[in-house]
C-alpha cells in the first residue's frame, strides 16, 4: 500500500494546491535519508519508487 502510495506523490511548492509537501527541508536532511536508503540497500532492502 505504502508503494502504491508513493507513486501518486505529486512533489513541488509546498504552498502549491494539490503539492504534498517533501521530507526534507534542507541538504542535510537530504544526506541523512539518502545514508538511510543506502544502509537499507546494503542490507538487502529494494527500492519500490524512484531511485535505482
């Protein structure tokens, strides 16, 4: 469910009508969950929505 989900997440302006608003609000956010995705990816998990 949460996959299906994900694939409808219309990412942009926070402030936008229809927008979902994102995780991350800075660059180190950004590294934080991308260290997280990658740790996951180590560990056998698979990436469901973007990403590789």
């Amino acid at each position: 469910m949460f996959t299906e989900r994900m694939k409808n997440v219309n990412v942009g302006d926070p402030f936008a009508p229809g927008v979902d608003p994102g995780l991350q609000a800075s660059q180190l956010q950004y590294e934080c969950i991308m260290g997280y995705i990658e740790s996951g990816k180590k560990d056998g998990a698979m990436v469901h929505v973007g990403g590789r």
